[in-house]
C-alpha cells in the first residue's frame, strides 16, 4: 500500500504537470517536515507574492525527478542531508545558482560544486558527556578514540548517515590507513553494540551505562524542551566543545538546489536568497535547533543553547565524496557487528 503522504505527493505532482507553469509561482520538491518548513514558506509568498507549490517526498527525490525528465515542474529540491544532494547532482538533474547573494552569504565549503547546491541550515555532530561524572568542557574528535574512554563510549550504528557522514569526513581528512585504525579504536572503546538513535545515547549516560557519546546538536535542543523522561535525558548530560584537532567542528546540512529543468528558475533563485536572509534564517534553524547559515543571525534558538559552532572547513562535497569509502571501512572492521 502507498503511504496517503506518497499519493498526495503524486497527486500534487501530477497537476503541476498538468498546469502551465504561473510567472509568480515556485513548485519546491523536499524531504523536510511540512511543519518545519511551512511557516518559510508562507512568509515568503506573503512577502514576495510568490505562491510555492510544495511536494513533500518521504523518500524518492531523485528519482522523482529524473522519471520526470525535460518536463518535470520541479524548480527547487531541498534534502536534509550532503550526501543526498551532492547525489543530486552526480544524477545530472541541478544546475548552477547564479547569485551574488548566495556568493556573499555562504561560505565555499558549504556549497556544492560549480555552485550546484547551497547550505541552508547547519546541524553539528558533537560530544557529550555525564554532567556528574566527566569534567572535561572540550575535546577532539580524536581523542573519542583514547582507551581511557574504553567501556564508556555510546554510539548509533556507524552506517547511519550521521556517522556516515562524519566518518566519511575523517576519511576525507587522514586518509584510509588513519581512518580505519581510528574506527577499530571506536569499536574498542564502546560500551554497547552500535545502535538505536541519538537521543537513546543520552538515556544510557543517565543511566550510567556510559559516560561519553557522539549526538546531533538538534536532538540535544528537542530534549531540551521535553515534557516526557527524555527531559530527565538532557539534564543527565553535558555538551562540550567538539573540533577535529586543528580543525573545526563536524557539520551536516539542509541544502538545496535548483532542478535542471526548472520552469520558473528566477523565483528558484529568489527563494533560496529569501531562505538566506535573516528573518527566514530565525525562522528556519530555531524550528529544528539548527544553526544558521547566514552569520548576520546571531541569536538562534541553537546558539543560545550550544554556543556557536565553527564548521571544519573541509568542503562538504569532499565528504560526500568519500561516503562510499567510508561505510566500506565500517563494514571491514565490523564496527555495528
């Protein structure tokens, strides 16, 4: 049976093909929640004039896109994830964005490729630690692999696509020798088989089964805000400072990009600058505690939270690049086994 969600997508799909493209019209495909993403976009048809026909896909994006061919009415794709957008455009189905603004906005090592997807949003993978029973206020990625941490260390499965993503830019980073010696590291220290998600790391260090984790900076922002035990969760752990050694801090992303063959390809532009600007930058992160892009916002709900976060500056197409290779790795030393 297909989902009501998948058949109101193809439904919606259908009469955008069926309906000439409209001058003030933006017909957006995503993976992000209708509730997160809504309020953007009503803000910005209220003050652009701009309607935006959104299709929220579950999953399938691409491959929407390319069944669709030379008439699909896709003009904008947002993802929640680098790989899946630099996926994109190994498919062939973006094109460059051709924006001062975006230029100005974003930083180099958070765009893609000849320009060929921007970051929206960042989400940092960061340490966290028993507020009781760990000191510490800062430490390196590496350092996760200390044996004084052995027994201690919690983490969901390591071909997850968070880890995927982080391992894949240690790999981009030290190079495949360092990279597997560093995972089997990992693996030595953990207290438990890989697994489950990133807020059940927090559950096991207030239970004690360990005192150190590796956690998405939004999850921590959720749990903030719980009225259920996951606030007992929050409150049993610490964030700390987390960089590569001479490096910055680990980032995921919400990007986006403008389909190759987009109908209405100057309001694609005019809604990713739009995304860019501060008041729907406010508007976006705070909605998932995710960081904004844009450096003129400072106050964000995330940064309140966490403090600021200063992504590495390794260029995000170089790890998706290196994913392949990197779950290649977990899987030769049994990392989830």
């Amino acid at each position: 049976m297909i989902a009501k969600t998948h058949l109101h997508a193809l439904a919606l799909g259908a009469s955008l093909l069926a309906t000439p493209a409209l001058a003030q019209s933006v017909n957006l495909y995503t993976t992000r929640e209708p509730a997160l993403l809504n309020p953007v976009l009503e803000a910005f048809t209220k003050d652009t004039g701009i309607k935006v026909n959104a299709v929220f896909l579950k999953d399938g994006l691409q491959e929407r896109i390319k069944a669709e061919g030379a008439n699909s009415p896709a003009d904008v794709m947002l993802v929640v994830d680098v790989g899946e957008i630099n996926a994109a455009v190994d498919a062939g189905i973006t094109q460059p964005i051709k924006s001062a603004v975006v230029d100005k906005t974003v930083p180099a090592q958070l765009r893609g490729p000849d320009n060929n997807w921007v970051t929206l949003t960042k989400r940092a993978r960061i340490v966290v630690v028993s507020k009781d029973r760990v000191q510490q206020d800062a430490i390196t990625y590496e350092d996760l692999a200390d044996p004084k941490w052995k027994g201690k260390f919690c983490i969901r499965a390591g071909q997850h696509p968070y880890n995927n993503a982080f391992f894949a830019a240690y790999l981009a980073r030290n190079g495949a020798e360092k990279t597997e010696a560093y995972l089997k590291a990992l693996k030595a220290n953990v207290a438990r088989k890989p697994g489950g998600g990133d807020r059940d790391v927090a559950r096991d260090i207030l239970s004690g089964q360990c005192d150190i984790a590796i956690i998405n900076t939004y999850y921590i922002g959720l749990m903030s805000k719980a009225t259920n035990e996951q606030k007992g969760w929050y409150d049993a752990i610490k964030p700390v400072k987390t960089t590569f050694a001479n490096g910055g801090t680990h980032v995921n992303v919400s990007a986006a990009a403008i389909a190759k063959n987009a109908p209405n390809r100057e309001n694609a532009v005019k809604l990713l600058e739009y995304m860019l600007a501060e008041k729907a930058q406010a508007l976006y992160a705070d909605g998932n505690f995710e960081f904004p892009v844009n450096p003129d916002v400072k106050e964000s709900a995330a940064v309140k939270l966490l403090g600021a976060v200063t992504p590495d500056t390794t260029p995000l197409g170089d790890v998706a690049k290196n994913r392949k290779a990197a779950a290649d790795l977990v899987d030769k030393v049994g990392f989830d086994n």
